[in-house]
C-alpha cells in the first residue's frame, strides 16, 4: 500500500537588497559574455570529466575564467557610475 504525500505550504519574507558593486560588475560581465556566446547549440564532452554538456556552459565557462571585479572595473570603470546611478534610482 503506497503512503500518501502529505504537502505543507511555506511562505516567509525575505529582505530584498540591492547587489554591492562587485556582484553588480560580475553579473553584468557574465551577462554580457553570455550574449556573446549566444547561438552556440548542441552537446559536447567535457575535457575535465568526460560527462556531456551543452556547448554552450563549456564556452561560458572558458570565456569567464579568472573573471573578477576588480578586473572588470579595471576594463569599464565607466559601470562604477552605472552602479551608482542604478542603485539610486532604485532606491527612490
């Protein structure tokens, strides 16, 4: 005799708070680097493991090696202001 699923529905609040610089940097990069990959389709073999995975994540993966804020900041220091202005705006 199957044991029947007992649900329980969960809900909470949780504080939602802007991003500090460098998450907003990273995730911009990331951003932008994944538009650029767009368009790669299909599976591959991934060189470290040997386990299929999409052409795609392998890409990214090469494409964001050694990413860091600082070095992203160093490349467009011109998103610093970007952050700023976001940031504020959304705090209004």
């Amino acid at each position: 005799m199957a044991e029947e699923i007992k649900l329980v529905k969960v809900e909470y609040y949780r504080q939602v708070r802007p991003p500090s610089l460098k998450q907003y940097l990273y995730r911009r990069a990331v951003k932008e680097k994944m538009a650029s990959i767009k368009g790669k389709v299909g599976v591959t073999v991934n060189p470290g493991t040997g386990i299929p995975i999409p052409e795609s994540a392998l890409a990214a993966r090469e494409a964001l090696k050694g990413l860091t804020a600082e070095r992203i900041l160093k490349e467009h220091p011109e998103w610093e202001e970007d952050y700023e202005r976001e940031i504020q705006h959304r705090g209004k």
